[in-house]
C-alpha cells in the first residue's frame, strides 16, 4: 500500500495514463480509462492506495468540479440564448422531473414505502457534468446537441437540489416532521438564488485584474486563485460549488472580450487535474456494493435512464429543438456521481431507516453509470454526427 501522498498521485498518473491509452484502443473515452485504473488500484481491486489516503483528496475533487463548472459556464453566452430562447432550460426541468417520476412510480408499484420512494426517486434528478465535459472535449465535439448539452448538466444541478428539497420535505412530513410550505419551496430557491447571485458577481471582479495582468502566467494564477475562491466561498455560505462557479464563468464570457484566451490558458493547466480527478473517482468505486443493489436498485438504475431519455425527448418536441437534441440528448445524461453521493448522504438523516439502503443504491448506480456514462456520451455524440475527432 501506498501512504506517501506525492507518491500516490504519481501512481494515479501513470495509471491513468495507461488506462485511458489502452481504452482508446478500443474506440473507449479517456475518461472511462481514468476510472478503471481507480478502481484497479484502489481499495476494492489491487488496494495499491488505500482508502484512507483516497478520503485525502477531498479537495483535488472540489478543485477539479470547480474548473469543470468554470468551463461549463463560458458556454452561457447571452448571445447563445437569445439564439436557442428557453429550449436548455425546459429540458433540464423536464429530464429532471421525469426521472424522478419513472423511478419513484417502479418503485411504488413494486410495493416500496412512500418516503423510500420519493427520497430515492428525487436524487435520480442528478446528473454529474464532469464525464460528460470530458467526453466532448476529447472529440473535440460541436453542434446543437452537444451546446444544448452542456447547458442542460448546468441546469440540472438546479433542477435536482430543487426536486430533492421538495421530496425531502413530503417524506419528513409523512414521517410526522412538519415543514413549512414556504420552507419547502424557499430554502432550495435560496441555496440556488445565492450560488448564482454571488457567483455572477465575483465573475465580474474577475474581470478587472485581467485588464492589469497580461502575461499567461499572471492570468493562470488569477484563474487559479478565483476558482479557488469560488470553492471556498461557496463552501462557506453553503451554497453549491458547481452552480457557484458556472455563474463565475458566465459572467466573465459575458463581460470580458478575451474569455477565449483566458479559456486556453485554463485548457493548458487542467488535463492532469481532471485526470488525477477521475482516477480519485475510480478508486473510491466499491465493488462490495453490488450485491446489495436489490430490485430497488434495478429499478433505479434503469427508470432513472428511462425517465431522462423520456423527459428530454418531451422536452425538445415541446420546444421543437433540432431533431438530434430529441434522439440523442437524453443519453448523454446517464453519467451520476458526486451532487448524488452528497444527497445520498442527506438522505440518511432525512429518512434514517432507509439511509443506508438508499446510500448503498446510489453507490452502486455511481459504479455503473460512471463506467458505462462515457462510453454512451460519446455513442449519442457520434450518432448526432458531433464528434470532430477520433479522440
């Protein structure tokens, strides 16, 4: 086992480095590489890294979410909306809604209790953006699919905390805990209000230290030190960090004409951040979860896909969007990992008795969603005629 921590990032690298050369052999996403040398050298396979020192990465993760939020947000250009209108947004409330209604119905008319149901049901809202980002990236992908697409894993992560409050509040009180209405629709609009409200405005003080600093270096350290900020301020306020950051990111696209030198300057720091990220992933994957996914969990993992397919292609015919956002869109959405972890957790307290069958579920769902999630992306992003590069 490895304790050292620069020698265990090293590891990480090299293993990740060969995973994702050996998956593209395959006509696989690096990324999918990325999360199989996790799990090979991580506590559930070979445990050349234990868990112990995997649990000390925190903060490489919340790193690397913030610069992929960053990213995301450069792609909200108002000038983008007032090309596409409201179509990004309808989407993601409606592959929301649908998947949270197709797992907590399965999940009924199998004979599972209400506030299971609904809890569980409400964290399949979730969508985790990274993998998905890495995929486009790699294949260079373009097209309306694929900026719809990086609109809507934004907006998902609204949609999801909202849903989940709701949920959460409906199960507390069939349990006989009392919430307020205005509590129930108040606090997620205020966590989501505040991560993009305060977000957006630290976007615009980003603004005025570029106009002094010129050189690459100085601006890499600026964009460092803002994200930085942007993680550790949402933290703080306790707001999300992804929608934290992707406001940050909007603002500076909107307001700030050299957005594309300061996005290439990011794009020259961040691949082995991203990858040291999903080798982290990959190692904190557990094998052992897998007996204990029951038909609850077979119900989740394939409703969950069933309802984002289903609530996108709704969606795009109700705002008549290009006839691959409605085919293929709803694919790409399959990846899950941290913002349902994190609900995972806040499920256990908010229904104790089925906490850790809810958290061994959505454990197992990361597992099979993060491997395969890749791999769909790029499948959808090809079949909609994107991917400009064979990776």
């Amino acid at each position: 086992m490895i304790h050292h921590t620069l020698l265990a990032l090293a590891v990480m690298i090299f293993s990740g480095m060969l995973c994702g050369r050996l998956v593209k052999r395959i006509k696989l996403p690096n990324v999918t590489g990325y999360l199989i040398a996790g799990l090979l050298i991580g506590p559930s396979v070979l445990g050349i890294i234990p868990a112990d020192t995997i649990e000390s990465f925190t903060i490489l993760s919340d790193v690397a979410l913030g610069f992929i939020a960053f990213s995301i947000g450069n792609e909200f250009k108002i000038s983008y909306f007032k090309r596409v209108g409201s179509t990004p947004i309808v989407i993601a409330i409606f592959e929301s809604l649908f998947a949270v209604i197709f797992v907590v119905t399965a999940l009924l008319v199998t004979g599972h209790d209400l506030s299971f149901s609904l809890v569980l049901g409400a964290i399949a809202a979730a969508t985790a953006p990274a993998a998905t980002i890495m995929v486009i990236r790699q294949y260079k992908a373009k097209g309306p699919m694929t900026e719809t697409l990086l609109s809507v894993v934004a907006i998902d992560d609204a949609t999801a905390l909202f849903y989940f409050s709701i949920c959460v509040a409906i199960a507390n009180s069939l349990s006989g805990g009392s919430m307020a209405l205005s509590e129930i629709v108040l606090s997620p609009l205020i966590e989501i209000g505040g991560a993009l409200l305060v977000g957006f405005l630290l976007g615009l003080i980003f603004t005025l230290p570029l106009r002094f600093f010129k050189k690459e270096g100085n601006r890499l350290a600026l964009i460092i030190g803002f994200v930085f900020l942007g993680v550790g301020l949402s933290e703080i306020c306790g707001f999300s960090s992804l929608l934290f950051c992707m406001s940050m990111g909007a603002a500076l696209s909107n307001f700030c004409s050299e957005t594309p030198k300061i996005m290439d300057i990011a794009d020259g720091f961040t691949p082995p951040l991203f990858m040291l990220f999903f080798v982290a992933s990959g190692a904190e994957l557990q094998l052992s979860v897998l007996p204990s996914i029951g038909l609850a969990g077979i119900i989740y993992v394939i409703f969950r896909v069933a309802g984002k397919m289903a609530g996108t292609s709704f969606a795009a015919a109700l705002c008549k969007a290009p006839a691959v956002v409605r085919q293929y869109l709803g694919m790409a959405l399959v990846p899950q990992a941290g913002v349902a972890i994190g609900l995972s957790l806040v499920a256990t307290t908010a229904v104790p008795q089925f906490g850790s069958t809810i958290r061994a579920i959505v454990l197992c769902a990361t597992l099979i969603y993060e491997l395969i999630g890749p791999a769909v992306a790029k499948f959808s992003l090809t079949k909609a005629g994107e991917c400009r590069s064979s990776g």
